[in-house]
C-alpha cells in the first residue's frame, strides 16, 4: 500500500524529498491530531444530540418555493442550530450568501441611525469596512447615521481594556468580536478570551450586544461564543457549519429579540422568520451540519500539518507549529509576491475542480490592494474548502484553510510546498 500511495503522489508531482519532509512532520502530530478527533467526537455528539431531541425526519427534507410559509424544514433546523449553540433563537437561511451577508444582516437589524458600534479588536476584515463605511460605500452603516469606534489590540495582541472603557458611551449600543483574524498577522481569539471581552463589556454596561462573528471557528472547540455571553453570533454555511455540502448559506443565532430583528431585515418588517422558501436545500442543510465536525477536524489537521513543515523551512507561521488553535485558517508570512504566488498555483493544482486553471491576482471588491484566490471548489468561495488566498502586499502573507478530507489538505500542503520547490525558491539542496 506504502509504495502505491508514493507512486500516486508522484503521478500528482510531488517528489520523494517533498513527501518525505511531510511524512516525517505528520508522525510527529500523532498526539495533536488524537486531540482534534476527541473534539469533533464530542462536537458530532452534540449535533447528534440536537436533531434527535427535535426529531428529525424524512419529512423535513422536503422543499418549499415562493413564499415559502408552513416550511417545517426549514423550522426544525432552525431549532437544532439554536440547540447546538445553546441559544434561544436561530436564522439560517439560503437567502443569506455569505458570512459578510450574515453580519450585515445582523447589524442593520439592530442598529439604528444615532446608535454606535464599536470593535475592541482592531479593524475588521477587509469586506465589512464598506458595511461599516470604514471605507466609502453606497449604503453603509454610515451613511444611515450609524457611528464607529475601534480600539486597536495592544502589543502581543493583547486586549487595551482602558480602551474600551473610554470608547463606550451612551450610544454605544453593539459590540463587534470578530474571531478570526481576516487579513490581519494577529491571534484568533478562544472562546474563553471572547468571553473575558464579553464580561468586561458587560460590566460597564449590560444593555450593550456583543455580536461574534464566528466565521472559521465554528466546532473548533468544545464551546462556542454563545455558550460565554454573546447575544448574537454570526456565521456562513460555506464554511465549517455546512460541512462542504451546503451550497449556500448563512446562520444568525442568539437571544431571540436579536435574532428576530434580524430576520425583519433579512425579509420584510411584519414577515421575518414566517417566510423564505429552502428551494430544496433543507437535506444538505442538515447533512452538511452533521458532518462539519469531522470535517473541521480534517481542516484543522491540514493546517497544523502546513504550520510545522513551513516553519521547518524558516518561514513565519500564524499560529505557530506548537500553539493551540481556535480557527481553520493558518497564516504564512512567505516574503514576496513570486512566493504567494507559486503556494495558490500549488493549492490550485491540487484541487478536484479547475485543477488546470491558474490563479493570478486582480482586484477584487471590496479589498485595498490586488488579491490571489486558488480554489478548485465544489461550492464556489467555499474557505471550507480547500484553499488559500493572500492580499498581493507586504509582508506577503499567504491564508490557507479547508480540506473537506484530511488527506486531501495534506496534498493541497504538499503541492504548494512543490510548486515553490519547483520554482526554486526553496531549495532541499542546501
């Protein structure tokens, strides 16, 4: 078997020297990878848990057009999403495109001309400021009188709690905690620090709704934002939650005020949750949630795989090869344009879909600068996925995640690996 699986990497061009680095790495992960799988056994039991205590059945799958009123569907899953994170309410709907759709849903249904918003955590990802209207856009937060404060992480990402003390004010009326880092060299936060915010927001004022944007951390851990304090919690289906089967997607869950005004921005005041057709997608729905444990521990293997080899070979990593992770995404500072460049061209060679294709940067919306994006999905813009992307700018830092398998986010490190290899910028020789 050993010498088949060596002939296969090699038909995928991948060297002897390039898959022995990796195979060494691997075997010194025994214990970690035996840490995730302990997680996602826990984290399958709970949404195991959820959809028997709601009694899910064929008749749920069913679909629904137009209007889409009486969906039971569409109802249920809503009930196993609030039970999965312990919250009093959910949204998840395939009205919702994405995890940047999701948030601006949830801020617009709860925030009011006059009202502030205020991130503790530094700036947000580069798709929100034109939410926000950080950076001038046609129907901002801004532009419908909503105001921004920001209170930018202390050195060593730490938290300036004096900060955010001074920023609050009568109008601050939400808090915004993204979890992952976006395009940012910083940390992701746990549960546990999320919640050590939450508090402390609530200390000096407890009417304040601290809103999570739990993209890329979903199942990651045995908590989640919801279960610390959070009163929203903001997530997209093409990522972890919908375990690589929902083609579309977004959830909101939270106290059930929130979740609802939500829902009227989403829809039509007076209509909220009561309409909105599944189209069919109830099935994956729950099938992609079933399985997004296993899948999420998958992902997170790949990335703890690709933070040891680089760091072998000199390169900067976030987190590093040792650090315990609380989000898919894994950051690797590579130096220059050629470097990223060549790592996306080896994801993209090694994806199921448009593996002959070669990404090259453009400008994207919503972004400041050109940006690389490889990804051979199933679902397009799926990050649960495998693939990598990277802002074309100093200090050229490439953002790898997703693996719907674990083996298949081993190749995705191994390919890019090789294809820098094979442009000689890492050299084995020396």
């Amino acid at each position: 078997m050993e010498n088949t699986i060596e002939k296969l990497y090699s038909e995928l061009n991948i060297d002897s020297k390039v898959l022995a680095l990796g195979n060494t790495v691997e075997k010194q992960l025994d214990q970690r990878f035996k840490a995730i799988d302990e997680i996602a056994e826990y984290n399958q039991l709970k949404i195991l848990h959820g959809m028997q205590k709601h009694q899910l059945s064929e008749g749920h799958f069913g679909s629904t057009t137009g209007y889409g009123y009486n969906d039971f569907g569409r109802e249920t899953l809503e009930k196993v999403y609030a039970s999965v994170f312990h919250t009093e309410d959910a949204l998840v709907r395939p009205q919702i495109i994405s995890g940047t759709h999701a948030l601006t849903v949830a801020l617009f249904g709860n925030l009011k001309p006059g009202d502030e918003l205020l991130s503790p955590v530094g700036k947000p990802y580069d798709t929100l400021e034109s939410v926000i209207g950080i950076r001038e856009s046609i129907g901002s937060l801004k532009e419908y009188g909503v105001n921004y404060k920001q209170v930018d992480l202390l050195e060593n990402d730490a938290i300036d709690y004096e900060g955010i003390k001074n920023k609050i004010t009568d109008q601050t009326k939400m808090v915004t905690i993204q979890r992952s880092k976006g395009y940012a060299w910083r940390h992701t936060f746990s549960v546990s620090e999320i919640k050590t915010i939450i508090d402390y927001v609530k200390s000096i004022r407890k009417d304040i709704i601290c809103l999570v944007d739990n993209c890329y951390g979903e199942f990651v851990e045995t908590i989640e934002p919801s279960d610390v304090g959070a009163d929203l919690v903001v997530g997209s289906l093409i990522k972890n939650p919908g375990g690589g089967l929902a083609p579309i997607g977004g959830y909101i869950v939270g106290k059930k005020e929130y979740v609802e005004r939500a829902a009227y921005r989403l829809t039509a005041p007076g209509l909220g949750k009561e309409v909105g057709p599944t189209l069919g997608l109830n099935q994956v729905f729950f099938q992609g949630l079933f399985l997004s444990p296993q899948v999420v521990a998958g992902a997170l293997k790949g990335a703890i795989l690709a933070a040891n080899i680089f760091e072998k070979l000199g390169y900067k990593t976030l987190p590093n090869g040792s650090e315990t992770r609380y989000d898919i995404v894994q950051a690797i500072e590579l130096g220059s344009a050629e470097s990223v460049i060549a790592f996306c061209k080896g994801i993209q060679s090694a994806a199921p879909v448009d593996s002959y294709v070669t990404p090259e940067p453009w400008d994207m919306p919503g972004y400041d600068s050109q940006v690389i994006m490889a990804a051979g999905a199933f679902v397009q813009g799926s990050s649960i996925e495998l693939s990598a992307d990277a802002p074309i700018k100093e200090p050229y830092i490439v953002y790898f995640q997703g693996g719907l398998t674990y083996s298949h986010a081993k190749l995705g490190v191994l390919k890019g690996l090789q294809t820098m290899v094979d442009k000689g910028i890492i050299n084995f020789s020396k």
